[in-house]
C-alpha cells in the first residue's frame, strides 16, 4: 500500500519545516511505502522556497496555489489529494509532529478493512522551544516540550466506549489534522467542500458524506501527532465555526442530526459536555433511547488476545457485548471497530479500577 501524507501550508514555514523533519524517523513495514504532499497555500513567509531547498530522505512534493478570496484548507488539501498517487491519503496539518509509528498505524488498521475512515489522536504541546538538532537525528520525547492539553476525544470515548464504529455522531469526530481514507472513497464523494472557508467544519462535514457513502470509522490512539502549540479559538475562529455550522445544516437540508449538534456552540456548557450531549441526542433520533440492557463480557490481555479476536464476531453477532482490553498493545481496537454488528458494541482499553466499576454498571446499557 501506498500512503499519501497531505499537508497544507500557509505561512507556516517553521511548524512545517518541523512536521517535515520529523517525517524522516517514519517506520513503515516494508510492504508499504509512502510519499509527502505538500499544498502552499499561496504563503508569503517563504514556504515556497523552503520546500524548493528541502533534502527529504522521502518522496516530497510540492505545489503553490495562487492566494486569492477562495483560498483556504478545503481547496488546497483537494488540490493535494488530486497531487496524491497513494491508495492512501493521510491528512496532517503542517503544524503537527509526526511520531515514527503513525503512518504504519493507519495502515494496520485500513488492512483490516477497505472501507474506513481512520482517526488518529493528537496532543497538545505546551509552550516551550524544541530541540530540532536532536530531532534531526532521532525522535525523541526529550526534544519536545510537555504534553499540555491530550486529545479532548478521549474523554468522549472514555464515557462512551473506544469504538468510535458505535457512535451514532461517528462522522464528527473526523479532524483532518491527522485522519486517513483511501483515496477512491475520497473523490468518490467529491473531497472536501470548498465552500467552507475559515476556520471548522469543513472537516466534519466530509465525514458526514463518508458516512453517508458507507463507510465505518475507527479511532487509533496509537496513530499519534503532536500540536505544536495549544490552539487557542480566538472570537474570529469561533464566529466562522458559527458561520460554518449553519451552512452545514443548510446544504444538508437541516437533517435532525445535523440541527442536534448546534448544541456544541453554547458557551455555558464545555466542550466535552457539549459532544456527550450530541452524542446523546444523535442516538435518540435514530432510535436507541436509554434503556437496560443485557451484555456478554470480552476481557482479553497479552496471553488471551489471540483466543478472544476469534470468539469476537460470533458474541458481537450473538447480542450486546463489551469487550475491556487489557492487552498492551490494545490488540482487539481495531477488530472491534471493523465489526459490524446490529448491537451495541462497547470497547474499552486497559481501564483502571475505577473505570472499569463504571463501565461494569453503564447507565446507557444496563449490566454486564
């Protein structure tokens, strides 16, 4: 398989120099190769000319777009994925360190299926310089400042479940800085919208097309990418989100799914309350109200992971399962997440004691 890795760029030659840099320790099994898109986004900080000089150990290209009133990171990750000769497209923003693994978790887990949607985490970073000289030479977590803020997703899956595939509100948690689709599912819904321009959506409503398209959707923890920096939503970013969100809900004919998610905006509320709220609400519309049920439970660790991911798709088949996945290597993830099932289908990894109380009594889903 081949992996495009997309990445636009617009006045971000530093952060992308970096993502670039740390792109060279990528460790791909051999049956994989990839190559390196790069979209400047008619950038006036000297983008261009970095990329023109750069010595990547790797397959890098690059194009310039001309700046003009229809610029922005739907046309030029379009423009990059029309670039791609991969049967991959992995999306990364250029502000993003690359840790060695993340390309060879995509792939594992698009292995797994040919219809998939694969969701990697990304950490925040927290203020503070990092050590390109040392980076230049290996990857290393000492060349990098703290993680400041981790992926806020997680705490969504921790009170749902890790099989994002269970989601009735799957497509939302699509950010493009690190996510990956096969290229022919990419323009068989016709890319990203290049109507949506600023900051948000743009993202999260390609993966409500996916979805729409048939497409299951996995999260991979260990497909990970660093933020450089904490972003910081500044009243201009939050007024485009606010502007996206509606033309969303107009091209999609304001579907009840879609009308739901308005409750991300309220300010009184936090994000993560805002998306369990979400979450809630897409699953009433579609039918699963709260209500007891009953579950068989899957626990599996490193000696039992083998044995447990052959009686997997019989018990998911069989009724509502939970599978707590003890394994080191969280073994079960993606199985779990490319099994479709009728049921509900919960999956959680190395929980602590305390989580694993918790999710043994689940007030959305009975007892096990």
């Amino acid at each position: 398989m081949k992996i495009s890795v997309v990445i636009p760029a617009y006045n971000s030659r530093a952060g992308l120099e970096l993502c670039l840099l740390t792109l060279a320790h990528t460790q791909l099994p051999a049956q994989h190769s990839f190559e390196v898109v790069v979209i400047d986004d008619g950038s006036d900080d000297g983008t261009a000319a970095m990329l023109a000089s750069y010595p990547a150990p790797y397959e890098l290209s690059w194009e310039t777009l001309p700046r003009t009133p229809s610029s922005g990171r739907s046309a030029a990750r379009n423009a990059g994925i029309h670039r791609a000769s991969g049967d991959l497209v992995l999306m990364v923003d250029a502000d993003q360190v690359v840790t060695p693994r993340l390309l060879a978790e995509h792939a594992r887990y698009h292995e797994l299926s040919t219809a998939l949607v694969v969701i990697g985490r990304r950490d925040e970073l927290a203020p503070g310089p990092l050590d390109r000289d040392l980076l230049a030479r290996r990857f290393t977590q000492q060349a990098l400042p703290p993680v400041r803020t981790p992926d806020s997703r997680e705490a969504v899956y921790e009170h749902f479940s890790a099989n994002l595939n269970n989601l009735a509100g799957r497509w939302h948690h699509l950010y493009s800085c690190n996510a990956s689709v096969r290229r022919e599912h990419l323009l068989s819904v016709g890319g990203f919208d290049e109507s949506f321009r600023g900051w948000g959506f743009e993202d999260t409503e390609l993966g409500y097309r996916l979805h729409q398209h048939g497409l299951a959707f996995a999260y991979n923890p260990a497909a990970l990418v660093y933020h450089q920096h904490e972003q910081q939503v500044t009243a201009r970013m939050f007024a485009e989100w606010r502007r996206n969100l509606r033309r969303f809900a107009v091209k999609h004919g304001n579907a009840p799914e879609i009308v739901a998610q308005s409750v991300l905006g309220r300010p009184e509320i936090t994000w993560e309350h805002g998306m369990q709220r979400f979450e809630y609400a897409a699953r009433a519309l579609a039918g699963r109200l709260p209500q007891p049920l009953t579950y068989q439970l899957l626990e599996a660790g490193d000696a039992t992971a083998a044995a447990a991911l052959t009686r997997l798709p019989n018990l998911a088949a069989a009724g509502n399962l939970v599978v707590i996945d003890d394994s080191t290597g969280a073994d079960l993830a993606g199985a779990v997440q490319c099994l479709p099932t009728p049921h509900e289908l919960l999956y959680f990894s190395r929980p602590c004691a305390r989580q694993r109380t918790r999710i043994l009594a689940l007030s959305y889903g009975g007892n096990t």
